[in-house]
C-alpha cells in the first residue's frame, strides 16, 4: 500500500483499540458474574485476568502485524502463518461473530438505555438508526471516518473518567471483600471460566488496529504504541469502574442484574443520576459501533481482495471507503438487532472468538521458527513468556467452558465449520 493511502496516524488507532473495547460489556456483565461466582474478589480477579490476557495478546499480535502490515486483522495472520482455509474462516467468524454481533447488541443496548430514559423513543427502531447513522459516517470517507471516531472515543473516556470520580466519595468499600464462596473455590470452578468468557467479550477489541494495519502511517512504529496503549488505558479504566460498581451498591441489588451502572449510580446519588447514566451510557454506545464497523468492514475488504469470487466486498468509494463491506455489516448486523438478544449472543461470541485469539498468539512462536528471517519492526516483549501465558490461559478457559456450557460451545464450532465449509465453496468457485 502506498504511503498516500496511509491515511490513519497512531492517536486514531490508540483511540479505535479504546473505543472498540470500552463497549456494552463493562457496563453490563458485572451483576451477571457476581450471580454466578458469588465474590466481589471474585469478580475482580476476573477483570484483572482479563486485562492480563488483552495485554499478553497486544503484545503478541503486534509482532505479527508490524511484520505482515495488511488489512484484515487474524483473517490475514492465519492464512499466513497455518492455512488460507483457516484465515479464510476466522475472517468469516471475525466478521459475523466478532464484529457484526457485538454491533447488534451494542445497538440493541443503546436502543434499551435510551428508552429507559425517554419511553417514547423505541427501542428497536432507534438501534437501527445508530447502525444506518454509522454505517453512513465509515462508507465512503476514510478521513471522516477517523474524524468522528477520535471525537466520539474522547467523549466516551472522558464520561466514563467523569463516573469513576463521581462515585470515589460515594463508595462503601466494604463491599470488596463479600463472598458467599472462598475466593479460591470460586477462581477454580468452572463458573470462572465461563466468566473469563464474558470478560474476554467486554475486553474484545485490543486488537482493534490489527484490522487496518495496512493503512496506518508507520505501521510498524505505530501499532505496538495503538494496542498497548489503548490495552493498558482500557484495564485500568475496567478496574476502577468495577470498584465504583461493586462498592457503591449492596451486593444483593447488583447480583443478576444487567443494568449494574445505573444500579450503583441510583444508589450512590439517587435516581436522576441513574437516568443521567444511562444517557452517558447510551452515547458511550455510539462510539463501540462505529469502531466496530471501522473496523470489521476491513475484514471483507481483505477477503474481497484475495478472493475473486468475492471482489465486490473490496469495493471502495472515491474518498477510501469500503462502501460494499460497510453496507453488508449494516444489513447483517441489523437483522441480528431484529432476531436476537445480547444474552444470547455473549457465551457463544467469546467461545467463538478465543479459539482463533488462542491460534493467533500461538503464531508468534510459530513464524519464529518457521520465518526467522522476516524482518520483525516489533518484536514481543518478554518472548516466549508473553504468549505463552495468553495461549495457556485461553486453553485453560476454553475446555472448562466446553465442560460447562458445551451447547454453546457447538454452535461456536459449528460457525468455524461453515467457515471452512465457505473456503471450500469459494475455492471451487
């Protein structure tokens, strides 16, 4: 790609990793995994582990992608480093399960929390009208795209620094230390692993900038600064939003609750900070499913590229934008907004998408030894150790999560079959 088309700088691609983790997720699934491990230290080891894991996984995949700088995020790294069948359908699940999933629920959640504070706004008509909005701003102008993602992401951060200092006076810290279960007991039952798996969906989107690596200015200067950067703002932004979670509300109010936000902020400042929240919230939300689009589209356009049958997926505007790509995740995500749930989707996309996190990370190592002599502009920090940690966490929480939840664990293989069975096809074609 020419330096020309090089047209996103490392400050966007920081903010695209933030925004695309900062999303529907840690506002949402902190009552869930106090319901099922029973411990606040429970729940912020999850947190933390998770933060652990995006780290060790930014770390890695930025070796990877500084040294093979092209769009298309794990679609482009698998084919390289394994298989093009095994590329060819992680971009297939990166893009229905990793991006145009998460924009349904991310929408969807918008549609919820905007109601919640004006009920005669629907909810299902103003979650399509963020996807058409979205959809509009990334289609045509890479530029604009950019432009109003840094906005939006500086909106989104300020909030929810804004929260976490509202709530600091408010806080009974005793709350930390509630457990219905020994913290030990809790970390090594299954349950945590199956939480671990909605902390990794809250955490997804550390690797954000992976997916337009081609076009950023410096890539291999620039992406390392992006994932690591915006992975350890976003941890310690988790961390502290958890506390202000769990310590300003009784346990009891919070466990099984979706909502946990407004929960602690009704309780902290009464009830018109809980509907001042879910605005925030609901703004917040407009940032996750811009970046996501951003982001997934590029995946097509990658896939559209390399495979002929598939060309109109590479389709680009006059101003940069994959204009085809970015109308097919609208479509795609909208129907899902229209036949789906956020509960529904949560368990089966992070089962789903640690698989081929798990195969990626593993690639440093591989290309290691198979490539030694690619030129590295990056090189892992702390290597072997730093991938090695993510893969054996990620294979440690994927098989207790096919023990736990092995239905949900089918769908996701089967979604990874059709992949494969689509390359095939394609292939063919």
């Amino acid at each position: 790609m020419t330096t020309d088309a090089r047209r996103i700088k490392t400050h966007t691609a920081t903010f695209l990793v933030v925004a695309s983790m900062v999303g529907t997720g840690v506002f949402t699934t902190s009552g869930l995994l106090l319901e099922q491990l029973g411990s606040t230290p429970a729940v912020l080891l999850a947190w933390g582990l998770g933060g652990l894991l995006a780290l060790t996984g930014a770390l890695s995949y930025a070796e990877l992608v500084a040294a093979l700088p092209r769009n298309g995020g794990e679609y482009q790294l698998l084919s390289e480093v394994y298989h093009p069948a095994v590329g060819f359908s992680s971009g297939v699940v990166s893009f229905v399960v990793g991006f145009s999933a998460p924009v349904a629920a991310s929408a969807i959640a918008f549609g919820s929390y905007l109601h919640a504070v004006w009920p005669a706004v629907p909810e299902i008509p103003a979650a399509l009208g963020l996807i058409v909005a979205m959809c509009a701003v990334h289609a045509f102008r890479v530029g604009l795209g950019s432009g109003a993602q840094d906005a939006l992401t500086l909106f989104k951060i300020l909030l929810v620094v804004i929260f976490i200092a509202a709530g600091v006076g408010s806080l009974d810290l005793s709350r930390l230390s509630h457990a219905t279960r020994p913290l030990l007991d809790a970390s090594l039952s299954p349950a945590f692993a199956v939480a671990l798996i909605y902390v990794t969906f809250s955490y997804s989107g550390w690797n954000a900038a992976t997916y337009v690596a081609g076009e950023l200015e410096n890539p291999g200067r620039a992406l390392p600064i992006a994932l690591i950067a915006g992975t350890s703002l976003v941890t310690g932004l988790y961390l502290a939003v958890n506390v202000v979670f769990l310590a300003g509300a009784p346990p009891e109010d919070l466990r099984g609750v979706v909502e946990v936000g407004a929960v602690a902020a009704t309780h902290m400042h009464g009830p018109a900070a809980g509907r001042i929240l879910s605005v925030v919230i609901a703004l917040g939300l407009v940032s996750t499913v811009g970046a996501l689009i951003m982001t997934g589209t590029r995946v097509l356009d990658a896939m559209g590229r390399d495979h002929g049958p598939l060309a109109a997926l590479a389709r680009r505007a006059t101003g940069g934008g994959p204009f085809v790509a970015v109308g097919l995740q609208g479509v795609l995500a909208s129907i899902m907004v229209l036949t789906s749930s956020f509960d529904a989707l949560l368990g089966y996309i992070g089962f789903t998408l640690s698989i081929f996190a798990a195969l990626t990370v593993a690639g440093v190592v591989v290309l290691r030894v198979r490539r030694p002599e690619l030129e590295r502009p990056y090189r892992t920090w702390l290597y072997p150790v730093t991938p090695v940690i993510f893969v054996l966490l990620m294979v440690w929480m994927i098989l207790w999560s096919v023990a736990a939840e092995w239905i949900v664990s089918l769908v996701g293989l089967g979604t990874i079959a059709v992949g494969l069975l689509l390359w095939w096809v394609v292939r063919r074609g």
